[in-house]
C-alpha cells in the first residue's frame, strides 16, 4: 500500500489554519491529525514552515484541444495547472470542433484521461441550434452548459432570444454565462474604428467592452435566470456595477445565481495597458482601478463566489497583431495561485478566504465530489506552498505552450513547491513525476 505522510504542515482548510500532519494512502486522504507515526508511511515530505492547501479547482480554462493546439493543448496547459498548485480544472467549449453535442464531450473526455496532468471535466455549449442535444445530455456527465452571451473566440455567440430562454427552462445543471452585450460593443466598436481605423490604442478596449456592455447582459441574464428559475453562475464578472447584481444574503449552498472572477481582473487595471499592450486584452475587459477595487469588495464579502483564471492561451505572434486582429485572453493557471499569495502578503485577502473561494466553492458550486477540502475520505489533492520562496517569472520557467505571460518579470515571494492530484506526488519542486493519477470529476447531483 503505497502511503505518503505530510509532515508538520500549516494547513489551510474549512476557515481555520491549524498545524499539523496528512496522511495519504493510494488516492485518498485517510488521516489528519496533530502528530502521526512516520512508520505509517512508506514516504514522509517536511512541511515544516509550508502551507498546505486543497487542490485549487479552475472552473474555467480554454486548453485549445482539439483543433487550436498550436496555442495550447490539454497536456501542456493542465502540467502548467499543476505546477501553479491547480488539480482540477472545468474546461470550456470554444475548441474546433466546438464542445456542443455529446460525441465531441466524450471525444474530449477521452483525450483529457490519455494526457491530462490534472483532474478535468469540460463544459457542453450551448448554442442557437443544438437544444435537443442539450436536453439529452446526463446532469452527471459534465460540469455545466456554458454559454456564450457576447461574442470572444470562437464565435458562439448565443443570440436567438427564444433559445436562450428554453435554454434556461430546460436544464436544471448550472448554466456559466459570459455576459457582454454584443450590440453595444459593436456600436462601440465602429465608433472606435472610425477615429482610428484597426489600429485603435489598447487603452480603448475596456470603453469598446465597456461597463455597459457588461452589465446591460450580466442583468438581462440575471432577469432570465429569475423568471425561468434556472442556475446561472456568471463568469467572469469585471465592473463594480455587475457585483450590485450579487447577494451575501444567503449561503452559497442556497444561491441560484452566483458569481465568478478572475485573476486579471484583481490584478491589473487599465493603467497597465500602457505598459503590456495587447497582453492584457481580454475580454470581458480589464476596466479601471475602481472596479478593481470593488470586485475585491463583492469576493471578500461574498456576493462573488468564485475565483477563477479563465486561462486562454495565444501565441505572441497572435497577440501582438493590431487591435483589431489581437485575440482576447492569456495564460494564467500556472501563476494564479501565487499571484493571490502575493495579496495576501499585501493584507489583501486571508489565506482561509482564498482558500474557500479557489478550492471549496467550485466544489460546492458545480456539486463536485469528493474534492475541494482536506478531509478524510476526500481525494488527496494537495498544494504545498513556500511562503518565502521569492522567484521571478521568466520565459525560462515558463511552462505554457506559448511561452510567454503577462506576468514576465514579476517578483512572487512565495512558490508552490508540492503537488499532490489523487495522492500521487505529481510536481515536485520543479520535477513531474513520471506517472499520472487523473480523474474524471464526478458530481453530487
Ligand atoms: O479573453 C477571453 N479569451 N475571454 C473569453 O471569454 C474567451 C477567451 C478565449 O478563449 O480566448
């Protein structure tokens, strides 16, 4: 029986930080205690001084397979997770073919349990035309049905109004929305092209996706989730206006309409356009130093729920085109995790808060089982963090297929130095090990 002891380890888990050791056996968790016996193991790693956390769960990635992988495939992007301290990750649809029939679920199903390094499940899109295949699919297939409510890459939009709200009426699973309004960011954008023709400066995006555009579809979705009683969850929310739309009222467990946000938008500002130019185009877009600050308020006091990476990887050559011609997202999940370590050493954030809305909230939010927290009978998905570990992000410690990030030349004074996915000891300072022990996710539903 092959059983791994963490020794001595800060462990972050359920509100509480205690000290203390984890003893894993094959997938599983099977003991946390104040001391246990080093005979028990055939393995022992020295925590002390180290946080340990649950495996961060990304509910939303674009690992490009199939069909885009000259910008990243499932392999790639899902070691890169592992090394950031992620070890689940929910997929999104936007892919060639595009996730929306049951065939090309499973086909991606497959290719994820061949080469993922981390546990997956995807999301099925919705779309204007494939409603019955929506209604055939098993709740306990996938994560949810995400839908594209404003155009990004991909072209799946879903802007058949009657659709939309049969949608809505026929899926009890939770439904992820990316709320843009597409009329107003086409009326903006002809505005824009009009002044400079394609090459329209950066710092112009978050006014061409502007806060309106955001928050006319966050509140139309909203509206719509309430009359029809379906379970949206809005990704990826970037104003301080949309986090009005969000209650703290009643627990998690009990909401209807939840919310996500994302690493770039607690991160950056439109001040930094300046500097990283198209590297930080994303869509919905990076806004002000205000919304920044008020999308820190809405996660620490709950209205927002989830934070996540929307990791979505082009190559540079991509992303360094004209503005017009510049894809929207970059890479993020190898970093994600170290960059809220950051604000937390800033005072931002607490560690059991980042905690809850990273590892413990996607797992509540998407019914997933067995993960998510450090609990006995729980998968053994653990991160170890070194809270004083300085290192720079470089090209040379870059691990995404398109080489680059929009962190280069950021200084994180902590690191992830452990890895666990299903007990198996999966990055190691640096090292992969040779084996993978991934699992498709499975829900409580
Ligand atoms: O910036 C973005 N990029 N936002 C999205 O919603 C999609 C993503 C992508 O797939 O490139």
């Amino acid at each position: 029986m092959n059983r791994i002891l963490i020794k001595n380890a800060n462990i972050v888990n359920e509100g509480a930080i205690r000290q203390g050791d984890v003893l894993l056996e094959e997938s599983f968790i099977i003991e946390i205690g104040d001391s246990i016996s080093a005979e028990k193991a055939n393995l022992v790693v020295d925590a002390e001084g180290k946080y340990l956390l649950p495996g961060v769960i990304d509910d939303q990635v674009h690992f490009r397979e199939p069909g885009l992988t000259h910008k990243g495939n499932i392999a790639s992007e899902s070691r890169a997770a592992i090394a950031g301290g992620i070890t689940t990750f929910i997929e999104q649809p936007n892919t060639n073919p595009q996730t929306v029939t049951i065939e090309k679920l499973e086909e991606k199903m497959e290719i994820a349990r061949k080469t993922s390094f981390a546990n997956y499940s995807f999301m099925f899109g919705g779309t204007n035309d494939n409603l019955e295949e929506l209604k055939r699919l098993d709740p306990k297939a996938c994560a949810g049905v995400k839908l594209f409510l404003g155009s990004s890459t991909g072209n799946m939009l879903v802007d058949n109004e009657e659709v939309l709200e049969k949608i809505f009426r026929s899926t009890e699973m939770v439904i992820s929305a990316h709320c843009e309004d597409e009329a107003t960011i086409r009326e903006n954008l002809s505005r824009f092209k009009e002044k400079f023709g394609d090459d329209i400066p950066i710092e112009n995006h978050p006014l061409i996706r502007s806060e309106q555009a955001c928050y006319l579809s966050s509140s139309r979705a909203i509206a719509l989730a309430k009359s029809t009683g379906a379970r949206l969850h809005v990704f990826h929310v970037s104003t301080g206006k949309e986090t009005e739309l969000f209650t703290n009222a009643i627990p998690l467990e009990e909401k209807k309409i939840t919310a996500e946000v994302c690493t770039h938008h607690l991160w950056f500002s439109d001040a930094d356009y300046a500097e990283k130019g198209t590297l930080i185009k994303w869509n919905p877009a990076v806004k002000t130093a205000a919304d920044r600050d008020a999308l820190w308020e809405a996660l620490l006091d709950d209205r927002i729920d989830i934070l996540a990476t929307d990791h979505a990887p082009h190559t540079l050559e991509e992303k360094q085109q004209v503005y017009t011609s510049a894809p929207s997202g970059g890479p993020l999940v190898q970093h994600a995790l170290v960059a809220m370590l950051e604000k937390h050493k800033e005072g931002k954030i607490s560690l059991e808060k980042m905690v809850q809305k990273m590892c413990h909230n996607p797992a509540i939010l998407f019914d997933i089982e067995k993960r998510g927290y450090i609990r006995e009978g729980y998968y053994a998905d653990l991160v170890l963090v070194d809270p004083d570990h300085a290192w720079t992000v470089e090209k040379s410690n870059l691990l995404y297929k398109c080489n680059w990030s929009p962190f280069e030349g950021t200084r994180f004074s902590s690191a992830v130095t452990h890895t666990f996915v299903n007990g198996n000891l999966a990055y190691n300072q640096g090292q992969f090990s040779e084996g993978r022990r991934v699992k498709r996710l499975t829900f409580n539903r």
